[in-house]
C-alpha cells in the first residue's frame, strides 16, 4: 500500500494491521520458546513485540490493549533476566493472552462485540500476575545463571525501534501492500508488452524480404548496364546510370543499417520485456510461509485436546506460490493436519510402546517439482490399516466383498476422499463426520492439480498435492480445431495419444476406444466447441483424453500443435459464463486463443453422450431421421426429475438435452437449436423465471416456447411464471405423464412431425 493509501487509513485500522503482524510473531516466538525456554532470540522478538503492541494500543487509547500488552512483556522481560522458566503451563496462559490482544485489535475495543468483556481482560491478567508470581524453576536454568545470555536487556526505553514501526525506506526488503486488482492489471499490460516485442522479428523478417528485393533491382541495374554498349549511350545517358547504381547501393547501405539497428532492439525489447513480466508475475508471488503462519499453533492446540504431543515441521517455507494458490490451500491443508493429529499421530504413550518418542512429527513441505508446486503433508504416526479399511468399505456397501478384495492398496486409499466416508465410529469438534479429505480433492480439482496417498502401518502417512506453480500462467497443449487453436490445461489431461481408426469400435450406436482397460467415448471437438469444417483427419485420429475415475472421454481434434504457457487474460464480464470456456490468452504473435474449461467441457460430453448426439468423428453426422427429430431442453436441478422427463419425452421420440441449472440451460441454448425449453423455478445460480425472461428478450430465441414445472402450486407463483412468458405452467405435485406430453404436442407437435 502507497504512502497516499495509508494516509487515507484512520489510526485505528493502522493499529490492526500492526496488531496482525505483532500477533504472528508472538505466536510463532511462543511455539518456539515450548521446546526451548531459554531461546534468547525469541524471547527478545516476543518481549520486542508486546512491547510494541502496548505503544500503539496507547496511541489509539484502548487501555485493555495497554494493560494486557504490558502484562505480557513483564513476562518476557522476566524470562529473559532468568526469574521465570517458561514451561508449557505458562505457554497456555501467554497464548491465550494473546488471542485475546488479536480479538481486542480486531473490535476496537468495542468488547461486547467479540466478548472481550471486562471479566475476561481481569482473568487474562490474573493468569499473567500469577505466571510472574510463581515461576518454573529448573537446574538447566540455575546453571545458566551465569551464562553470557542472562546479562541484562536493554529496557524498553532503551531499546530499537519496534518491529511495529516498519524497515527504513531504503532497505530492499521492506514490504509494500499493493491490491490484487492493480497486480492484475500490471500482468496483463507486461503480458501484451511481451507479445508486442515479439511482433519486431516478424517486421525485421519482412525487412529482410524488401533487402533482398532492393538485391534484386541492383543486379537487374547492373544486367541493364551491361547489355548496352558504350558507344550505344551518350555520356548524359552514362551519368544518369552511375547516378542510378549509386541510388540503389546507398539504399542498400541504408536499409542494411537500419536493420541492424532493428535487431539490436528487437534483442533489447525482448529481453526487457521478459525481464519486466517475469517481475511482474513475481509479485503476485508470496513465500509458502505466509500462507502457513498459523498451523504450528493449530497443531499443538488439537493435541493438546486430544492428550497428544504433536509438533510441525514446516519445509520450504520460502518456496514461491502463486497468492491465489496460497489462499485456496489454506482450508484443505488445515483438514490434512487436523486428521493427521486425530488419525495419525498415536497417544504418548502408545508411541513410547512401538520405541517412538512421546511427541509425534508432522512434516509440511512445499518444493517445486517439474514445473509444478509439489506440497506433502506427512506423519510418523499409526499409518493406515489396508485391512480395516477394506472391511470398513466392505461395511458401507461401497463395493462388494469380490471386489474389494482384488482392489491394490492405492485404490482402496482412494476411498478416503468420498464425501461422509470416515475411519472413525464416533464424531467428534475435530472428525468422524468424513467431510475433510473430499474437501481437498475438491480444491485440488479445482485448480487443476493432483493428490494421491500412500501410508505404511506403524510409520505414519503421506498425502502429496500436485499443483500449479501459478494461476497467472497455464501449462496447456495447443490443439487445432476447425482450423482455430484450443488451449487445454496440461492438469487436465490424462493422455495425448493417436488412435487408428481399425481401433475404433461401435457399441450401442456409440464409437469408443479401448484405453488402459476401459472403454472411452470418443466425442469430436468440433461439434463440442462448434467450430468449422476440419481437415481430413487420415487414417489416425489425434485424442485428447480427460475426465476421472467417474466419467472420462476422448476428445478428437484436427491436430496437436505442441505445449505452450500462456497468460490467463479473463474474459469480459459481460458475456457471462462462456459454454466449455474458461479463460482468453494471446499467442506469440498476438493471436488470440481460448482455453478450455475441462470440467464444463467434461459436462458437455456426458450430456451428448447421454443423449445419444455425438457425431460420428471423422465427420460424419446424424441421420436424417434424427435430424428431423423435434429438441427439446429440459432444465431442472434434480436429477430425479431430470431423468424422469427426458425418459419420458424420449420415449415419444423427441430428441431431450438436459442442463442442471439455469446457467447452464441458457449456455446449452446460445449453442444449438431446441424447439420446446421445460424448466423448473428454484435452482442455482440463475432459477427459471429469470431463464424465461432472457429467452423472451433474445431475438433468436424469443420464438421458443417454455413449459415451467415446478413444486410451487400457488397462484401468485403461476402468475408471477406466465407474466414473465412462459406459455405453459404445470405443478410437479399434480401433473401427469399424460399432462406433460400432451402440452409439448400442443406446443410443438409430434416428435418427427
């Protein structure tokens, strides 16, 4: 944040961005001074940060802050002349302390908002006067009496300047608070400052062609020259020639120069630019252990209420991750740590039995692997039992008792990331409700990434992300689809592979490949994205596969056109959620490209898939009975209700694509053609009077007729539906299969009339 910024800041939002980072430090000094007491260097960070906390707490007149603030630097001031041995007792108490002093930053000092009453700042204080009244006491300590590191301190009077009061203006180090938007912005003008640098080289080569043209014209002077006898011109004539070669050389001479000084700084732009959009895209940048601060302190709490000594280790902790990354794994990371304390870390005693020490480790270590950020959550503790958790999956009707036992170690861990799937027989505040591990394979999903398991009985175990070094910049492979390219996220690829077409086979009117065992559709990219007509695609066809362990596809496209890392540019918020597509870049060449959203493209196939639409690749399409076949859309969130009209309506012969919200509803209607839209009133994200009013305000689909199906039977809700244009509105309380039918007939006609 600029100087202007903060001046705009009153004192009492600067005292809480001081307390946020004064509380950090005392947290993590604390945790430290647990397994050493006599650390010097944190008892002066902590002693220095309570310190500083008490000067601002008094500038901005919050005498609980002063108080409390004051109360704990006499700890630390005692700690560090050697009257006080901190032990784990008093660790409790001076953390709680400074909770506290977190939660009166963050109110104001308004204490009955956050209740941080009175009683409460009297009882934090009693705790403090009664650690200074009776201290620990050890021999380590009475030994160290006399040590060098018991000399007096300088007493807060005397001492530097708070670590509050910020580095000096001209150390490189100092840290500036600058807003997402503006770092956006800043990437995005590097990003096309980038490909406007790369645009010289294709203008010298152009250059080059007019150097060799002028090349040309000069031998065609010479040629001329020569093909005349002396005696055939007059010295006019002769003057006029020489005056013409030297013309032509000091053109040549003069381009010759100037391409030089064209490539001169075209090397120079290009380099610059690089320079200036690899900073740019550094300081969206953020060491790994801005986003973890807090989880040594999470992990030592849920020990303690479990009667386990658990500490983390924390690895890598200057390892760059994107900020967006960093923030995504803050929940999933904290549900990892929390079950590897619960599940993993054994009781004290336990471990002692197996020959391990009392306090169990966890280790959280973030490093960058081939291009991608690579975090592990590991644990020495119990590790998973391979056979208990085959008769726990067993037990839950997951899988049949056959199968189950000819699953491998891996796939049966892959059981612990279902949703409500949990080890434990009770439910506690930490776990047992198995709704942990599904929620970090679902950010790990979303961001394109990768986790997977492993453990070992008696030695602990280890979870591994796999995931983007940034979200500024994809990973993709290019693809060529009706003579446009496609940008497809490198995560979201299983495999890349060339498929003959002997290999092709047909199953139920649907053409598939086998692929590691299974069998995969194959849906062309070009009825997906609907682009142009493609190239003859020769006896072997290029195929994209995408998908998971649920649903997975394989996409044909004209060709590959190799990897790229392209620059996420967002599309404009006007056009809404486009079908199948995430985001925009720009080519080397200031070409634009699109990228693929996987997850809606994998919705797209499924929906095509099941309703049995996908044209034959190669290029083949749909009969012409199909063709003539009546569309209809059917838009509704239960599945139930889904499946029962689509069955319903395609029994009568009518060609039905479902779509799961209103979003998605009017996406699959700005794509192709339906005749008859049924919808329901109550969904996510955009409900079904909203869809109908769109429909009547597009031109080309005001024409479309809507049934809306709902569970709301009252008359102001019918109205409310028919006056926003639907033509028809039935109660799904009261409807029946003949009911329905017989208003899409009304409205439509026959299936192939």
């Amino acid at each position: 944040m600029s100087t202007h910024d903060l001046s705009q800041l009153s004192m009492l939002d600067l005292f809480r961005m001081e307390a946020e980072s004064q509380v950090q430090v005392l947290t993590s000094g604390l945790l430290a001074l647990e397994r050493d007491h006599a650390a010097a260097e944190q008892l002066e960070a902590c002693m220095r940060a309570a310190h500083s906390l008490k000067g601002a707490a008094r500038i901005v007149d919050l005498a609980d802050g002063v108080r409390v603030a004051h109360a704990m630097e006499d700890c630390f001031v005692a700690a560090q002349h050697g009257r006080l041995v901190l032990g784990r007792g008093h660790i409790d108490v001076l953390l709680s302390a400074t909770d506290l002093m977190a939660r009166i930053a963050g109110t104001g000092g308004q204490s009955a908002a956050a209740g941080t009453g009175p009683k409460e700042v009297e009882a934090c204080l009693t705790a403090l006067a009664r650690v200074l009244a009776t201290p620990e006491t050890s021999p380590a300590m009475d030994n160290q009496q006399g040590s060098p590191d018991s000399r007096p301190h300088p007493t807060p009077a005397t001492q530097p300047p708070p670590a509050g009061a910020g580095p000096a203006p001209d150390n490189p180090d100092r840290v500036l608070r600058v807003t997402a938007e503006h770092l956006n912005r800043l990437l995005g003008l590097t990003a096309e400052s980038l490909v406007d640098s790369r645009w010289i080289k294709s203008f010298g080569e152009s250059l080059g062609r007019l150097k060799r043209m002028q090349n040309e014209c000069a031998d065609l002077v010479d040629g001329l020259r020569e093909t005349i006898s002396v005696p055939a011109i007059d010295e006019r004539s002769e003057a006029a020639f020489s005056r013409m070669q030297r013309a032509v050389l000091e053109c040549q001479q003069f381009l010759s120069e100037r391409l030089v000084e064209l490539e001169m700084f075209d090397s120079r732009s290009v380099n610059l630019s690089n320079r200036m959009y690899d900073e740019a895209l550094a300081c969206r940048m953020r060491p790994f252990a801005d986003g973890v601060q807090a989880f040594p302190r999470l992990v030592r709490d849920v020990a303690q209420s479990l009667g386990k000594q658990a500490r983390l280790d924390i690895v890598g902790e200057s390892t760059q991750v994107d900020r967006d990354i960093l923030m995504t794994l803050e929940a999933p990371l904290g549900h990892l740590l929390r079950n590897a304390v619960d599940h993993g870390i054994e009781s004290p005693d336990e471990r002692r039995a197996r020959g391990k020490s009392a306090e169990g480790m966890i280790r959280l270590e973030a490093r960058h692997s081939a291009g991608r950020l690579q975090v592990i959550v590991a644990d020495d503790g119990a590790g998973v039992d391979v056979e208990k958790m085959r008769a726990a999956v067993i037990a839950r009707n997951l899988i049949n008792r056959e199968a189950a036992e000819r699953l491998s170690e891996a796939e049966l861990l892959e059981f612990l990331f279902l949703p409500g799937f949990s080890m434990k027989g009770t439910v506690t505040d930490i776990s047992g409700r198995g709704v942990g591990l599904d929620v970090v394979q679902e950010m790990v999903k979303r961001v394109h990434g990768t986790v997977r398991v492993s453990s070992r009985v008696g030695s602990g175990t280890t979870f591994v992300l796999q995931l983007p070094v940034t979200l500024s910049v994809v990973r993709t492979l290019l693809a060529e689809v009706g003579g446009e390219p496609y940008a497809f996220p490198l995560g979201s690829i299983l495999r890349t592979l060339k498929v003959s077409k002997e290999q092709i086979a047909l199953l139920e009117g649907r053409q598939h490949f086998d692929f590691d065992g299974r069998r995969i559709g194959l849906v062309p990219a070009q009825q997906l994205f609907g682009a142009g007509e493609s190239a003859s695609m020769g006896e072997t066809l290029a195929v994209i596969v995408l998908g998971d362990h649920a649903a997975t596809y394989g996409v044909v496209v004209d060709r590959f056109l190799g990897e790229r890392e392209l620059v996420v540019q967002p599309l404009d918020g006007q056009l809404g959620k486009v079908k199948d597509i995430a985001a925009g870049a720009l080519m080397e060449d200031g070409s634009p490209v699109l990228i693929v959203d996987s997850e809606d493209l994998l919705r797209s196939m499924d929906r095509l898939v099941s309703a049995g639409r996908p044209d034959r690749v190669g290029g083949a399409s749909a009969t012409g009975h199909e063709k003539a076949r009546k569309r209809v859309l059917i838009v509704d969130d239960s599945l139930t209700v889904r499946e029962l009209e689509r069955k319903l309506l395609g029994n009568r012969g009518y060609e039905v694509e479902v779509a799961v919200d209103g979003m998605d509803g009017w996406n699959a209607l700005r794509a192709g053609h339906f005749d008859l839209v049924v919808t329901d009133v109550d969904m996510p994200r955009m409900d079904g009077i909203e869809l109908v009013s769109l429909i009547n305000k597009d031109a080309n689909l005001k024409s479309v007729p809507v049934v809306i199906v709902s569970y709301k039977d009252r008359e102001q809700d019918r109205r409310r539906g028919l006056e926003a244009g639907a033509a028809y509105y039935l109660t799904k309380g009261s409807f029946h299969d003949e009911t329905l039918l017989q208003v899409v007939v009304d409205l439509i006609g026959e299936a192939h009339s």
